[in-house]
C-alpha cells in the first residue's frame, strides 16, 4: 500500500511517499480499499505544526476516507466486502488501503460521489453543529458567510440555504461566488474588496445588518464585519484562515451581541453518539435532495503537497480529494 508521510513538521513539501506492507486485519474492524481521500486546510496545519494538537512524528495526515470493503473481521455484522463506505479515522488518511474500526463506518448512499463523500463531513457536520446546535438559527433570517467559496464556507452556505436562512457569500472570484449561488447563496460580495466595504455591503443587502455571521476567515475582515451584526447578532468562530481576529469588545456590548466558539473535532470526539445522530440527518438531507456538497477538486496521492500548499494558497474553489 501507498501512504503520505510527515516524518518531519515543518514545510509541507516535506511530506514523501513510502510504500508499506499492508496492516493486518483486527477484530471488530473492516479493511478499505481506498479510492479517495479528502484534503482539508487543517491537514496542512497538522504537517507544520501549527495546530493546537501535536501528533509525534512520522505520522499520516488526513482523516477522511472513502473505498470499498475488501474484508471484515469475523465479529463485525452489518458491513460487507463490497460495500462502499465512507470513515473518518481522525489521522491516517492519505493512504491507498486502511483497516479501520467498525464503528467508524458509514455506508455510503448512492448520491454520493466518491469525490463528494471524501470531502463533505468535515465542512457539514462543523456547519450543522455551528448553525443548529450552537447558534439555534431560525428561518428567514440573515446568514454572512465569509470564506463562502471555501470548502467549509461553501458547506456552511448549504446548510444555511437548507435551514431556511437568507444567506450573503463572501468570496474572491467568479468561480467561487458561482459555485456558492448554486447552493443557495442569496447575494454575493467580493471578497477582494475592503473589510469595510465587505461590511457595508452586508448591512445594504440585508436591510440593516445580518443576524448570523459564519468565520472560518479572521484576521481583519472578522473584526471589520462584527459591525455588521444587528441587535442580539451572532458571530460564529469557525477558524482563522487569514489570523486571529482582535474583536472589539465594545462592539458586543453596545448592541447586545454574541460570540460564540465552535469547535467540532473536539465536541465529536466528546460526543460520538450525538455526533454520528448529527452525520444521519446530515446524509439524509444529502439523499433528499436538499444538501450537495461540491464535487472536489482531485490529485494522485502522490501530489499531496502541492493540494495542500494549493488550500492555503485559497487557489481552490470547494474542496480537494486525493485519488490512490
């Protein structure tokens, strides 16, 4: 089997290739063929050591894996060689063959590519605990969503266009904000504009000022567009692509604002079972129609270096699937 390797944090193109035996078959697990691997921006945080978890070294990044059974310890029931399945197995991800925990599989529906299914937990499930179980959102109201051409944001645009939220993308080309009016985006902004323009543009489309605001960005346009939140708004954290935003804490006061954290790996982790409840109403959605997660860009496995360095570059519309 084929894996990616990080023996070193530091520059991502330090990560190599190795062939590897493959792993031996344990109880209460299934082994995957794999057929593709999800990229996500945290991986490339995880091989330079910028992430606040620390795995030692050498270790593979990614988490989530999509393939077909190929074989299934004696003591597992319900999955069977054949089956295509989708797992996330927190780190482990880039590689070609996996033999992972029972529990941790999901078959797969039909109306999921193998691209899509790769790359939609991550961005879905932290947009539906953000949006349903952190912010409680209601129908009708204003949605901003910067990084909205993003794999995440793009997700969070979905989710809120399903929730019944009336929803503003913020996004930096053509290409992006296409792909975030597909989803249900209401209005689009340019992202490559001011933080103070961004914002006032969001007051003007909404009437005043949004209800929800969705960052996964930071930096100077999350402490720019704290203002465009009305009375009793709520500012999302979701991550700081762009730096850790300085929020004026005047700001929350003066129009009885809130700021909320939302942190998903660490609450499903904490939460298996209310998380995998999370993951079926997600999927659901998906088969009826009313979630679609974008098709991925994809690379061999063996270009997993320049996916990532190409994430952070904010080069790829959506998400990135590694192809084995």
């Amino acid at each position: 089997m084929q894996v990616v390797v990080c023996n070193q944090v530091g520059s991502l193109d330090q990560l190599v290739v190795e062939d590897r035996p493959s792993p031996d078959l344990y109880p209460t697990c299934v082994r995957i063929a794999v057929t593709a691997c999800g990229v996500n921006y945290v991986d490339a945080l995880f091989v330079q050591g910028k992430y606040q978890i620390k795995p030692p070294t050498p270790f593979i990044p990614g988490m989530e894996i999509v393939g077909r059974v190929t074989e299934v310890a004696g003591d597992v029931a319900g999955i069977n060689v054949g089956d295509r399945v989708f797992a996330n197995i927190g780190l482990g991800g880039y590689v070609s063959e996996a033999v992972v925990a029972a529990n941790r599989v999901v078959v797969l529906p039909e109306s999921l590519t193998d691209g899509q299914a790769a790359t939609f937990m991550q961005s879905y499930l932290t947009g539906w605990f953000a949006l349903v179980e952190r912010a409680r959102v209601e129908s009708g109201k204003w949605l901003l969503v910067l990084g909205g051409g993003g794999g995440v944001g793009l997700a969070a645009v979905d989710l809120g266009h399903a929730l019944g939220l009336r929803v503003i993308a913020v996004a930096s080309t053509d290409e992006k904000r296409a792909l975030a009016t597909a989803r249900g985006a209401d209005a689009v902004i340019d992202s490559t504009l001011s933080a103070n323009e961004i914002k006032e543009q969001a007051k003007q489309i909404s009437g005043g000022g949004v209800d929800y605001i969705y960052d996964p960005v930071g930096g100077e346009v999350g402490e720019t567009c704290l203002r465009a939140l009305t009375d009793d708004g709520q500012y999302l954290v979701i991550g700081f692509v762009a730096g850790i935003p300085l929020l004026p804490a005047n700001q929350v006061l003066l129009r009885n604002r809130r700021i909320t954290g939302v942190d998903w790996g660490a609450w499903a982790m904490k939460n298996p079972e209310l998380n995998n409840a999370n993951l079926a109403k997600v999927l659901l959605l998906i088969e009826n129609g009313k979630l679609s997660p974008v098709e991925p860009v994809t690379y061999p496995l063996r270009d997993a270096a320049r996916a990532l360095t190409d994430i952070q570059a904010r080069k790829i519309a959506g998400k990135v699937a590694l192809i084995p």
